[in-house]
C-alpha cells in the first residue's frame, strides 16, 4: 500500500556527544514537511524529543494521548518510548518546518519506523 501523502525530511543541523552525560548524545534537526505531508507512525527509541514549530501547523498524536495541532511558536515534548502513531502538515498549500531537539543513547537511530503490517 502506497501513502498519499508525501513524508518529511530530516536534516541535522549539530550532533555532538554530551560531555557530562556518557552515553548521551545531543542532536539538533530540522523536520520539513511539504503540504500535506505525513509522517509513517515511528518511536524514537529511549530519546527524549523536544520539538518547536518554525512555520506552518503540525498535528501530532502520541500513543494513548489525543492528537493536537501545534502552530508557529508552540512546542511539545515526548518522553524516551513514546510511540508516534500521527505527524502530520495540516495544510494541503503550505509547507510546516520544526526544530527539533533529541537526546538520545549515542549511537542510537532517532526515528525507527513501525514494521510494515
């Protein structure tokens, strides 16, 4: 089964391990997300996620939590295990763009896509 939606894009902007926390790493990242785009439900392993909308309105749902639409200015965070069943571009003509902010196991993959049912 193939999505009608277009995914977004990830790009790192710094990593760098953390110089008191061994075993942590820091990584900061843009999300983009073209109009209408959705992301496949994902975890991101036992890092905590910070995330701030740089433009447009973001949907997001966490497992056992009702979905929300965040917009230009808010944030949200997600707890290490969280399951991510809903990201999505609310808007179908405008692009979304956050920022965010994982603190992860170093060496630790930040975004593990469901397995495909």
């Amino acid at each position: 089964m193939t999505s009608k939606h277009p995914s977004e894009t990830l790009s790192p902007l710094l990593q760098e391990a953390l110089p008191n926390v061994k075993g942590k790493t820091f990584t900061a990242a843009v999300v983009d997300f073209p109009p209408h785009a959705r992301a496949v439900p994902h975890r991101h392993g036992q890092a905590f996620v910070y995330a701030y909308v740089l433009a447009g309105d973001v949907r997001s749902k966490l497992d056992g939590q009702p979905a929300h639409t965040y917009h230009q200015g808010e944030n949200w965070v997600e707890q290490p295990g969280a399951h991510h069943v809903l990201t999505e571009n609310t808007s179908r003509t405008k692009s979304a763009k956050l920022l965010v902010v994982f603190v992860s196991n170093t060496g630790d993959a930040l975004k593990i896509p469901d397995p495909k049912k």
